[in-house]
C-alpha cells in the first residue's frame, strides 16, 4: 500500500472528523468528548502544520496530524500542542510515524521550537510513538480532565528542535 501526506484540505473533513471521532470513542485518544465543529477546529490550528496521509493517488484519508499554538501570547510564541491520529482500522503500519515525522519536518520549518503532547496515560502506543521521535517525558499531570465523569492523568512530553534556536523569540 502506497502512503502520501499532504496538507489537509477543506474537502478532506469528512473522514478526519470520521477518524477524530473514533479516536474519541477509544476513551483513551483525547478528553473531547466530541468533534468540534469544521470552522472550531480549523482555527485553532496552524494550517501550514495540518495533514492527511491517504492511499494512493486520492484515496481513503488513513490519518490526520497537526500543531495547535501552545497559546496566543507572545511568550509562548514557537510552541505548539501535537495532535496525531490514525484510523483503527490502520494502526500499526507505520502511518502514525510517518504523520509525526512530516509534522516535526514542518513545524521547524515553520519556526517552532517546542513541540508538546499532552497524551492520556492508558495511550500507550501513542506515548511510545512520541518517545520514538524525540519526544521526552516531563511529568503527569494528575486527575487534570475529566471525561464522562472520570478524572484522567495526561503524561506530559515534549520535543526541542535541534534546528529552531530558541533565543531568536
């Protein structure tokens, strides 16, 4: 099977907000507990930072990545929040590597310096999938969200760009 990544585009939403949601139904991939709407979602994130990866020459999306600004103030200018999915259905071919790697390539690109993830502590493959890119442990944060009712940890990672020095903030 052929991967490709590109930058999401508008037409792609169905089967991202597909994938988002069956991510969502795991109980262990976020602590939304739905999809927001297209307009929400779209701009919360950095669309120079935002991907697909899919079969073929346009084929089923099997995956979605982004980066979400840490925050809109300045001091946290080139730091962003890491989001990766795959479709169930796909897990464990790689394409979570590949979604990671494209989106590192391209946050540093962009000027961004620190890349964190805030991963429920259960998610395990996903933890191992950051590990395996860069990613370091920083802490848990305990009982810090709550979904259907159940306080959850979140681990803490992040990744410094060995390319994008920081000091130029």
């Amino acid at each position: 099977m052929s991967i490709n990544i590109r930058k999401f585009a508008k037409k792609d939403w169905t089967e991202v907000k597909e994938i988002y949601q069956l991510g969502i139904a795991t109980g262990n991939a976020t602590l939304e507990a739905v999809v927001p709407a297209y307009e929400t979602w779209v701009s919360s994130g950095d669309p120079a930072c935002t991907f697909v990866a899919y079969t073929g020459q346009e084929g089923s999306i099997l995956g979605w990545c982004r980066l979400a600004p840490a925050s809109t103030r300045k001091v946290y200018e080139g730091v962003a929040e890491v989001s990766v999915y795959v479709h169930p259905a796909e897990t464990g071919k790689g394409i979570g590597g590949l979604l990671l790697e494209k989106l590192i390539q391209a946050s540093e690109q962009k000027g961004y310096w620190t890349l964190t993830a805030g991963i429920l502590v259960e998610n395990t493959s996903s933890i191992s999938l950051h590990k395996k890119h860069g990613f370091k442990e920083i802490g848990v944060r305990e009982k810090i969200g709550s979904l259907h009712g159940v306080w959850r940890d979140v681990l803490l990672l992040e990744r410094r760009s060995r390319i994008v020095n920081w000091n130029t903030f």
